[in-house]
C-alpha cells in the first residue's frame, strides 16, 4: 500500500517563480541576490501558510546552488536536492517553539565558528522564533550582531511584536501578505486540473474563501474535501463539509427581498429552521451577494465569480433599486453582529428580514419580474415621503402645525418640518461630533438618506471618523440605519451654531443697552466723570435670573 502526501507538501514551491502571490518578498530577494548584496540576517513575518518557511528554503537553495549565487537555484544539483527532501547538513532548521531554554540556544550557536561541511554558507533556519526566551534572544544577539561571513540566519514568526527591539534592528524584516481568494482559487484550481482531479468552480471558490488567506489551510481542506467526495470536489460536498449554507436558500432570499413579499419572505425565514442553518452564516453570505448586486449595479460589466453567476447579479440587479441594496446590506451586516442579543438566532433572522422591508421607503417598490406587468415607477418630483415614524424631535419643529391627513406627504421629507436644532439635542455625542453636527444644516431627507450642509468656515471637521459618529448616533435616535451625505456649503447657512451666536449676540447687544441707559450707571458717570468699558460688560447668566 502507497503512503499518500498532502498537497501541501507535494505541492510546496522549490523556486521563486512557482510561489503564490508575495511578489513584494520576492522581488527584493531577487535583486539582492543577482546583485549580491546578500544580508546576514533575514526576517519573515506574516500569518500561518502564507509561505514563510517556503521562502525561506527557496532562499537557502539559492545562496548554496552549486552553479552559484541567484534568484534561480538549478534544482538539479546535490545542494539543491539535499534542502529540498530535507537532508542538508549545513541547513539547520529549528523549531523555536519546542527549543526555548538558552541552553538549547547556546548549544545551536556552539558550531557557528565552524565552517560548512560541504555548502557556500551554513544557514540558520529559525521557526516561530518569537517563542525563543529572553535568555535565548541575547544569547542570539552576539551572533546577530558580529556572524561569521559563513553563517546565514533565516527567522520566520507569525509575530514579529514580541521580538526584542535589538534583534529586529539587526535584521532584513520582510512582512507577507495574506492572499487573495482569487490567488488561493486560482491556485487550487492548478492544482485540481494538474491532478487530473474532477472538480467544480463554486467548490473551490468555497475552499478559498474558508482558507482566510492561507493557502496551507486551503490546502488542506481541499485534501479533506477530496476525501469527503472520493476524489471530487464538488459545491455540494464542499457546503456539507464546511457547514455552509446552502447557496439556493441565499439567492431565494434575496429573490423574495426583491419582490417585497413580506408574508412569504417570514414563512420561508420559518421553513429554514428545519435545516438548522447558521443563521449568522446565512446573513453574512446574503449581505455578500448584495455586495455583488452593487457591483452590478454600478459597474454593468460586472461579471460576478464562481459563486454568484452574472445572470442571477443582473437579475437581482433590475429588481431592487440601488438604495435599497445598500439599506439591505446595512442591516444585514447589523442584524449578524446582534444575533447574539436576540432570543435566539431564528427570531434575530427573521426581524433582521422584516427590519429590511419595514425600512424600506414607499415609491422604492421592487420591480416585478419579468412578465409579472410593468414596474412600479418612481418619482421624479421631490423627495419621496418616508413610511417609518420618526421619533421624538425629528417628527416637527416645535409650534409647527397640527398633523396632516393620511394622504398628505410625511413631513420628514420637507426640510422645512425638521427641526435639526431640536434632534442635536436629542442625539447622544459630545466633543467634535457634536461640534460638526452643530456647524450642519439640514437640507433634507429621503429614505434613509440624510443630505447636511457644512458650514464653510468649519470645513477642518469634515472628517470620515466624525462623519461616521454622527452617522451611528443619528442611527441609533432614529431607531433604523442612516447613510448621511454631507456637502460644504457655498455661503453661510443656518446652522444651531450661528442659530446660538446669533441669539447671544443679541442678549450682550440689550445688555449693553440696558448698561447704559440705566440711571444708576449715569449718575456714576456724572458725579465721578467715570466711562464704560463696553467690551466688559457681558449679559447675566439664565441661572442668575
């Protein structure tokens, strides 16, 4: 009976042009080598299986080739071989993580003054080295410092913070890169064909995207899948295997989205208990699709990937209007992060489902389908009226008139209804937030778009950290998400701040007055020839009556 070896060995990279991805690493390891200007020590920092020890053993084979020095070892000769089954003598790979007493550290530091037994440098291979001890670190330093011109020293970490400062001065950092899902499949798509493996795009899409950026653990699973699936790698499989949800019950649920059928959008949201999905899972997957639909929306080329053809992206992306796609979207990433503070996981899912239609506007009716008669159509006119009660201060200005009959327009879309002044005070911010949102003028909502002109002279606070304050607060008072577009006005606008300059402007102007027409102020005058210092007198405090 043969022994099977994991793709991940049997497909381990033996040179610089067979890596995936880290084009930065490998570019400057190049060019140091065909220049020759080839450090002592070098640094690989980065996340599990994104190729550190791969790099590292490619580096090795390169300085001790037999042909010579490059970036593009034989592979053929005795040097080569030996580091690649592992079998150099002049090669010392380490485990830090098993090896961290500096007795272990001074007895691998022993044979530096030797020279090689048989290669161009002797090479220090040192994995996770950041669980040697501080003992171990300064008993590495000396060597660091002042090596033998026959000694090489390759570091590898998956983190570089809790090295000591003295030793990452000493050396070459190079920092690796989590990989794209689109290298990772492109990779294990390589792989399948070059096994002669049957396979199917959307599995190995799934395979990617479970690898978090790690081909080594994308590897893996796809050894796990290929013997989940005797040989195949199939979506079905791959979603039995990694509990995913299942790809019809996302796109059905955006379907019903689209159509606005409430009813059986929260029977379907019911009939999928009997699956027991992963209901954070489902919402993530869906609002993933919706990113898609975006895409689609703004860019028509589009062509979606493995996962989301381009005819259900153009599909979805005729029916739901834009601005409901992104209100979509912001619920569901919402409704994921509170699953946990709801009852249970099905009733946070089905009311994130019914938060999305409840907060949609009317006007912004979901197109039927094709054949299902003409789509609803939407306003040209002003902006739409809104459906969601507004609470508290947003409803009107104080004073403002009794409440317009059903047919009448809401007054959350009349700029002129909305007391802004009134909902700052309502909000929950301080400090700069606050002081941005007091420089704004409301110019109007529609939906859940909220349009404010900054005032000019405040244009240093428009800022994306005090914006998106603003936003969460507003989001938060008005009970549903917000997008909020803030634009900085032309000329001066009315804004709570001047609202408030203005009106203690004209109580210092009649305190003024009333300073000198007071009797008291004018006898004081005449009998001691006494004169006001205007710029002193200052109106009393409300709380001093």
């Amino acid at each position: 009976m043969s022994s099977y070896t994991a793709l991940a060995r049997t497909w381990r990279p033996h040179s610089f042009a067979e890596m995936t991805g880290q084009e930065h690493v490998l570019r400057a390891l190049a060019n140091a080598l065909d220049s020759g200007r080839v450090h002592h020590a070098f640094l690989f920092a980065g996340t599990r299986g994104v190729g550190k020890t791969t790099v590292a053993r490619i580096l090795a084979k390169c300085l001790n080739c037999e042909r010579g020095t490059s970036a593009t070892p034989c592979g053929e000769c005795a040097s080569c071989r030996e580091i690649d089954t592992g079998r150099s003598v002049d090669l010392i790979e380490v485990d830090a993580a098993s090896r961290t007493k500096v007795d272990d550290t001074r007895e691998l530091l022993d044979n530096v003054q030797y020279a090689p037994t048989r290669s161009r440098y002797k090479i220090y291979l040192i994995d996770e080295v950041h669980m040697l001890s501080a003992q171990s670190f300064n008993a590495l330093l000396k060597t660091l410092e002042e090596p033998p011109p026959h000694v090489k020293f390759l570091l590898a970490t998956t983190d570089p913070q809790k090295l000591p400062v003295t030793v990452l001065s000493r050396c070459l950092q190079f920092n690796l890169k989590r990989l794209s899902v689109a290298l990772i499949g492109a990779r294990l798509q390589h792989i399948l064909e070059a096994e002669h493996l049957r396979y199917e795009p959307a599995a190995v899409q799934l395979i990617a995207q479970a690898g978090d950026g790690s081909l080594r653990d994308a590897l893996s699973m796809l050894d796990q899948l290929l013997a989940f699936g005797a040989g195949s790698a199939l979506e079905a499989d791959a979603r039995a295997m990694l509990g995913t949800v299942e790809r019809d019950q996302v796109v059905r649920v955006a379907q019903l989205l689209a159509a606005g059928e409430a009813r059986q959008l929260v029977e379907y949201a019911g009939a999928l208990d009997e699956f027991s999905p992963d209901y954070a899972q489902l919402l993530e997957q869906l609002a993933a699709l919706l990113e898609r639909v975006a895409l689609r929306q703004l860019l028509p080329a589009y062509e979606g990937d493995e996962l989301h053809p381009p005819d259900l992206l153009a599909d979805l992306a005729a029916r739901i209007a834009p601005e409901d796609v992104q209100l979509y979207y912001q619920t569901a990433i919402l409704g994921r992060r509170d699953l946990p503070l709801a009852p249970d996981q099905r009733t946070g899912f089905r009311m994130t489902l019914i938060r999305m239609l409840a907060f949609r506007p009317p006007g912004t009716a979901a197109v039927p389908p094709p054949g299902a008669g003409p789509p609803v159509a939407r306003s040209s006119g002003p902006a739409a009226p809104v459906s969601a009660p507004v609470p508290g201060a947003v409803r009107a200005t104080a004073g403002a008139a009794a409440p317009a009959s059903p047919g009448a327009p809401a007054a959350a879309a009349n700029p002129a209804a909305l007391d802004w002044s009134a909902i700052l005070a309502a909000l929950d911010l301080q400090g700069a937030p606050r002081q941005l949102a007091a420089q704004c003028a409301l110019l109007g909502r529609e939906g859940s778009t909220w349009r404010l002109a900054l005032d000019p002279r405040s244009g240093s606070l428009r800022t994306r950290a005090l914006e998106d304050k603003l936003t969460q607060a507003l989001s938060r008072h008005v009970g549903s998400p917000v997008r909020l577009e803030i634009e900085l006005a032309a000329n001066p606008v009315s804004t709570p701040a001047r609202v408030q300059e203005q009106a203690e402007a004209e109580r210092l102007a009649r305190a003024r007055a009333a300073f000198e027409t007071d009797a008291t102020v004018g006898v004081i005058r005449e009998q001691f020839g006494a004169s006001v210092l205007v710029d002193s007198v200052r109106p009393a405090r409300q709380d001093e009556g």
